[in-house]
C-alpha cells in the first residue's frame, strides 16, 4: 500500500470498518511511514474533538464519504443552511445532518478552507519524492547574522537552500555573511566577516539554525504540516485564485502561523521560527506544484513582508562542488572551550559575573581572558571594537521561551566614546559548564 492509498483509508482504519486485508496493508505501511503516522494522529485528533462537541461516532464516520459530495455541490459562499438542505435531501435525518455540518464547518468553514485544504495537499503530492530543490529567498537580516534571523526595519539580503536528497543527503545554506555546508560527511559553517569556521564532524539534517530553511525545503512535509497546525490550532485558512499574464492559473493559499511565545518575549519575531506571521503559499493549480512564499511578519503598525521565497526548482542537476567548500589558509576555528584547572571558578559564576568579567577584561585589553568567554577568534577587528571600553551599566539577567540562553543587559562607552546597549546573551558550554558569549553584541 503506497501513501495515497493509505491516507485515503485512513478514516475507515481509525473506526475498524475497513476490511482486513485492507487493515492490514494499512497497519503495515503506517509502520514504516511517518509522514503517514502524522497524517492518522491530525485524523485521530480530529474525530476526538468532534466527539468532544457532542459527535457520535457513526457521525464521524460518515465525513469521509460525504463530505466530497458537498465539496462537489456547493460553492465557496454556500451557507450551513444551504449544506443542512443538501444533506437532508440525501435522506439524512437533522441530528445527523447537523453532525455532518459540525464536521464541516469544523474542517472547512464558508471562506475556502475546504479548497485552501485540498490545494496545500496537492502540493505536497506534487513534491513527494523529489531528489533535490533550490530555494532562492530574500530575507529582511542582517546579512553576517545568524540564518534564522528576521528584523522588520532592515533590507533584504539574499538567502538560498541547495539541497540534494536520497541516501545521503547533502545540503548547503548561504547568505552574504556565512554559508554553511553538508556534504554528506560533516557539516562546516564559515562566518566571512570573521574569517572562522566551525566543523562538526558528521553529517546533519540541519545545523546552525539552518532548520526553517530545511522545513520549507521539505516541500511536502511542510504543506502537510501548516494544513495540520492550522487545524488543531483552529485558524483560518483562504484560497483566492488569479490568472497571470501567460493565461495559466495560480491558486494562492494564505494562513496565520502563531509562533506559540508570549506577548513581550525576549525574542518573539526576532527569528523566524519565533515569529507570528502570515503566510502566502503561491501554487500553479494545474501541476499543484508550489512555486513561491512570502511571510508577513505581524508589527505593531502594520504587518511587513520578511521573507520571500521567489523560486523554487525542482530536481535541479546540482553540481558537486556546492557541497565543497575551500577557506581560506589563515581561517580561525571556533572550538569549545577544553577543559582547564579553572573551570571551576568560572563554572561557578552566574550570568551577570561572567558578563562582566568578559567585559571589564575587554577594557584591560586583556585578550587572554576575553578569549575564555568569546567562542571566535579575537581579531584586530574585535579589538578594534571592544578594545577599551568602560562598563557603565550592567542589569539583572533573564530568559526566553525559545532559548536556553541568558540574556543580560548592558550599557557600555567604547573607547570613541559612543555609547552601546543591548542584551548580551550566554551559554554555558557542555563540557566545562563555563559561560561562553552567544551573541548580542
């Protein structure tokens, strides 16, 4: 049994009427399929709030074979009455009608969703088994900042996604400032503006906060998924089409992706998995292929356009040498600190001490112990920058939802004299416990 044939079964699978052979193919490719796994969990979900809502169970039953007869003999702008009628000409009774209409109003409501649903799974189809994409963005960042980053109030930079399946993947990510590869061994990040890269010695999925950009390239996991999150999390999806120039039809599906954070978290909508947006799926209705995004991210005034995914290939032939990556001969290598006789002592600190040690050994220009808290290489650049400074506030420290990072304020003078504040954020390393620098200057 292939995914198709599965989730088409899936319904009658979870109610134990489907017939045993049957039952048994699907049981036996539900084992061996995630994708399909996640498909009877959203269906299971699903039936458990209709029953919740006061839905038998024979009422649910029904959705899977009726609920394409409505699709097939209403319009978007059908009302619920309108679909009470129509079950009640098919012999249904008014309780089981007005069950079905639960149903479809919890699945599909009058604006789209029932179309907009059907469109995101058409193209998840139409990227299943794929041996490579090439995603080519524009992101509102800073282009040396790390790959997850979003700032409303900055210019685009390009970003792009080269990524070849199979049994052994290899990927790279790039933007102006750091690009990062996987060549199906180990996976290597090179900061350009700092001349440092960092080697993890064995293959990844995705690394340094290359994750997001991997999920879009997972084109049919993705689409599944936002069909999924929308539904449990009972937002709205919308379909609207037009035509362009060529004559060809584009379906466009838009929905709401809550990023789960509080109002007033350190770091809501400062990356793109820590955002609330507005998504635009942009599909050609013919092939279902998806063929361009755009994420609006939710700002006070108005919502602002942060990403934009413009093209998107499909098998692209991919050349061996962008899984290569040649550095430079002086390159730094960021490492985690080893193990030294005073791990203790600076184990021990909390976050504010270990702020301001690596602070005040800035202003004494001390480089030596600068270098126990700051993961990079200390360059004339870094020198240049911090060399000197004067500690003039320091506050108390505090955490994010969607980090495991400290976070404390400062207010420095440099040594020009212009004044500098921010947040600096801290890790404590794995191996020593020690608090290292993790960003936010």
């Amino acid at each position: 049994m292939n995914c198709l044939e599965c989730q088409e079964n899936l319904v009658a699978y979870l109610e134990g009427v489907l017939e045993e052979q049957a039952s048994v193919g699907c049981r036996e490719h539900l084992d061996a399929c995630p994708a399909c796994r996640q498909e009877r969990d959203a269906l299971a979900r699903l039936q458990q709030r209709l029953t919740t809502r006061g839905q038998v169970a024979a009422e649910v039953s029904l959705v899977g074979r009726v609920m394409g007869r409505i699709r097939d003999t209403q319009s978007e702008s059908h009302t619920t009455m309108q679909t009470i009628k129509t079950l009640l000409r098919w012999g249904l009774g008014c309780g089981a009608a007005a069950g079905l209409v639960l149903a479809a109003v919890l699945l599909f409501s009058t604006k789209g969703e029932a179309l907009a649903s059907e469109m995101m799974t058409k193209g998840a189809q139409a990227a299943r088994r794929l041996t490579g994409v090439h995603l080519v963005c524009r992101v509102r960042t800073a282009p040396a900042d790390n790959f997850a980053h979003i700032d409303p109030k900055m210019d685009f930079v390009p970003v792009e996604l080269w990524k070849e399946f199979g049994a052994l993947p290899k990927w790279r990510v790039e933007k102006p400032g750091r690009v990062a590869v996987m060549d199906g061994q180990s996976t290597l990040l090179y900061l350009r503006a700092a001349n440092a890269a960092l080697k993890v010695p064995k293959p990844s999925g995705a690394a340094f906060d290359t994750s997001w950009l991997h999920e879009l390239a997972d084109i049919d996991g993705t689409l599944s998924a936002e069909v999924r999150l929308a539904q449990s999390k009972g937002s709205t999806l919308e379909l609207r089409r037009e035509t362009d120039a060529s004559g060809a039809t584009k379906a466009i599906v838009t929905l709401e992706a809550k990023s789960g954070l509080p109002d007033g978290d350190y770091l809501k909508n400062a990356f793109f998995n820590t955002a609330d947006t507005r998504r635009v799926y942009r599909f050609d209705e013919q092939t279902g292929r998806l063929e361009a995004l755009q994420v609006f991210l939710h700002a006070p005034a108005r919502d602002v356009l942060v990403v934009e995914v413009d093209r998107i290939e499909y098998n692209p032939s991919l050349d061996a040498g962008l899984f290569q990556l040649a550095l430079p001969q002086n390159v730094g290598w960021i490492e985690e600190p080893k193990a030294a006789p005073d791990d203790p002592q600076y184990a021990a600190m909390t976050a504010e001490q270990a702020a301001r040690a690596f602070f005040e050994a800035c202003g004494r220009e001390d480089w030596g112990e600068v270098a126990k808290f700051w993961p990079l290489p200390v360059d004339d650049q870094f020198k240049g920058f911090l060399g000197g400074l004067k500690v003039l506030k320091l506050g108390d420290s505090f955490t994010s939802a969607a980090s495991n990072a400290r976070f404390v304020p400062y207010e420095l003078q440099l040594k020009g004299g212009t004044v500098k504040t921010h947040n600096l954020a801290l890790k404590r390393t794995g191996q020593t416990g020690r608090w290292v620098v993790d960003g936010g200057l």
